[in-house]
C-alpha cells in the first residue's frame, strides 16, 4: 500500500489516474524533510516543504476544477484525508487569491505593522530590481496582479 492512504476509508474510483503524480511528490516530500540544512537559514530549510505542499494541493485543484479529471467524491477524498490543503484550495477560489503560495503570508498577525506578506505585492508596486522573497515560505511573488 503506498503511504499516501493515510485513513482506512477505500480511495474512490479514478484515485488510480492520480496516484503516480502524488507518489513522486510524496518521494519529493521525503527528499526535502531528510535534506541536509546545514549552512541555511532556519527558515530556508522549511521552504522546499512548503513548494512540494503547494504543488501537491495544486495538482488537486487543477484536476477537479480546471480539468475537470477526477470526479467530486476523489476530490472530497482527497480533501480529507490531507492529500491537498482545503484552506488553501478554498482561498485559490477567491478573487484576488488566484496565485496565492500558503496561507501564511496572508495573516495580519504573522508580519510586521499588521500588513500581509512582500510576496502579496504586485511587481508593479515594487522598485525597480528589487528581488522580494518571502521569509516564511521563499515565495518570489504571488499577487494575482502580476
């Protein structure tokens, strides 16, 4: 049984469609928790975690939403059994969240003065050539705007 089931509950009909494309980022994911940090900020060694979580729960979102491949209950499935990020997803529905990389660079408490995240600006609002990147997750740019 591959690790990806997690609960006891049967994957739904179509799970075999998808299953290839998690187990690699599953593999992924394994490959970065056990990366050495050595010579990387604290923070820096969380942010391929947070790039393999964030493509995990887009490849969900794409097959259900935009090409519509996989039916309402492997997506429900996959939803609670932790495979893709609800919040997350649901945050990509709204407008204005389309790009948006976790959540938390859209919390007022976790950023200085109570703003969001720099990663949240459109391009066009910052300097010319400055490079922003995200402290929490190594985002480069996120804003719908872009």
């Amino acid at each position: 049984m591959p690790k990806i089931r997690t609960a006891k509950s049967k994957p739904p009909k179509g799970f075999d469609l998808i299953e290839a494309t998690l187990e690699e980022l599953n593999k992924k994911m394994r490959e970065a928790e056990n990366d050495p940090h050595e010579g990387k900020r604290k923070c820096e060694a969380i942010w391929p975690i947070f790039r393999i979580h964030h493509e995990r729960s887009r490849y969900i979102y794409d097959m259900y939403y935009r090409r519509k491949e996989i039916s309402k209950e492997l997506y429900e499935w996959c939803l609670n059994e932790g495979i893709a990020d609800a919040n997350l997803i649901a945050k990509w529905k709204k407008p204005g969240y389309e790009r948006l990389c976790c959540l938390s660079c859209m919390q007022n408490s976790d950023h200085a003065f109570g703003g969001t995240c720099i990663c949240r600006v459109p391009k066009a609002k910052l300097q010319d050539g400055k490079v922003v990147e995200c402290v929490k997750c190594g985002c480069k740019g996120c804003a719908s705007g872009d």
